[in-house]
C-alpha cells in the first residue's frame, strides 16, 4: 500500500514537473522571437485573441495600459536593427489546473546595454490541442 502511494506521488511530481517545463519552454520561444524581432515566432506560441496590459510605475503615480497582439507584433518588427535590447527573466513561478496556466517573471530590460527598467511579468496560458499558448501578459514597470 505504501509503496502504491509512494508511486503515485513520485508520478504526479514528474508530471507536474514536464507540464511546468512546457509552459516556460513557451516562455522561452516567445522571448527567443521578441529578442530577434521575430513576430511570426512569437505568434506561434500566442492565442489570436492574446492581450496585453501594462502598469508603468513612477514618482508621480502609476498608469494603465492596453494593447492589442496586433499592434504588439507590429511594433516588434519595427524596432530598428541598431537598438540592442535583452529582457532577463530573473525567474518562473508557475501554477497549472489542468488547461489554464500562469507564470510570474521578474525581470530587468536593457536597451544597448543600460538599463532601461524592471517588473514583473504574469503570462496567462491555455493549453490547446496538447499545446500552450499565450492568453495573455500583464506587467509592471519601474525604473
């Protein structure tokens, strides 16, 4: 009997753990696009309907914003050849039930070497036909 649960245990933890490399695998694709200006590659890992909001935080107070995928992805393939930029994902907490997923990233974004800024990211994530994809990311921004 102990040795049934103690399997069963040992399973579940190996499959949460395989589902929770899914989902920053997802992450990471989405990133390796956005790093190469590659709008294609990032919409293959994003929902049709993907949103995205931020909180930009400064001295004076914070402001809310909204944006459409389509205007994310046009705006990736215009940034110019010659500014350098690199979000470093200090880390991932991610929580899965079933087909919904989430992923909390601090961050820091550097533009031609100096940083620009820091935050946290929340991807929300849907598990469709074996695959996750972007529903949506929210995140905040403070120098």
């Amino acid at each position: 009997m102990q040795k049934n649960i103690l399997g069963m245990l040992v399973l579940f933890g190996m499959t949460t753990q395989a589902q929770n490399q899914e989902v920053q695998q997802t992450i990471e694709t989405f990133f390796k696009g956005f790093h190469s200006r590659d709008s294609i590659a990032i919409q293959k890992v994003c929902s049709d309907t993907m949103g995205l909001q931020s909180i930009t935080e400064n001295a004076k107070g914070s402001q809310f914003s909204t944006d459409t995928a389509s205007k994310f992805y046009k705006s990736i393939a215009s940034i110019p050849a010659t500014m350098q930029f690199e979000e470093r994902l200090l880390g991932h907490t991610i929580h899965i039930d079933g087909t919904m997923a989430i992923d909390w990233t601090p961050y820091e974004f550097y533009v031609n070497g100096k940083k620009s800024h820091s935050g946290v990211n929340v991807f929300t994530l849907y598990k469709d036909n074996g695959q996750w994809k972007i529903v949506s990311i929210i995140d905040t921004r403070r120098k």
